[in-house]
C-alpha cells in the first residue's frame, strides 16, 4: 500500500498510441519480430516520489482469426515518469492500440527541505 504523507496529491493522466503498424506493414501487424512496445512517458510536473500509475486500453484494433492477446503495463515508475510497455505474443495481429494512464501520488510541498 502506498501511504501519502501530505495534502499536496497530484494526479496526471495521459494517453499514448503505442501501435500504429497497419498502414506500413509493421512487426505488430505481421506478427512476426518485434512484439514489445516501449514510450517513454514523462509528468506534466515532478512527483515528490514515485506515484501508483495504472494503464488501460483505450482502444484497439486486432486481427480475428487469430487469439487477442496482450499485456499493458507501466514500468520503472519514478517521480518523474515511466516507461509504458505493451506486449503481445504468437499469432496475435495488432493493427492499432491506444492506452490511458493514471499517476497519483504526492507533489513536493514548499515547507519541504533537506538538511
């Protein structure tokens, strides 16, 4: 559980198309190579540590015939960003995909001072 010590919460949001390889054939589409995504994210402002971030599809678009497979996660979460990731795996045809995120934690506060 994440224990915030200060009135100052910031929450940011965001959203990040992550795949986009329809139109130019790429590896997601294909389902061959790569089948991992990286965007770095960066916060409108600095958290004073790092914050609970949570991701969701916003929307995609998959090829039928073939398993929907994938996984969305935020990793190397510090105050002042992260690293979005999305995999996905086997046949699973990923022509387009959208993902939300939420960062909530504390913000720096002015009566905070290090000695």
């Amino acid at each position: 559980m994440k224990k915030l010590r200060n009135h100052l919460i910031g929450v940011d949001q965001g959203e990040v198309a992550i795949v986009s390889d329809y139109d130019d054939g790429g590896e997601m589409w294909t389902g061959t190579g790569q089948r991992e995504r990286r965007r770095h994210v960066r916060f409108a402002e600095a958290f004073r540590t790092a914050p609970a971030v949570q991701c969701a599809v916003a929307m995609w678009d998959v090829a039928g015939g073939t398993n929907q497979r994938g996984d969305v996660a935020a990793e190397s979460v510090t105050g002042e960003g992260f690293e979005l990731v999305f995999r996905t795996w086997s046949d699973t045809r990923i022509a387009r995909l959208r993902v939300r995120w939420m960062a909530i934690g504390e913000l720096a506060h002015a009566d905070d001072w290090s000695v």
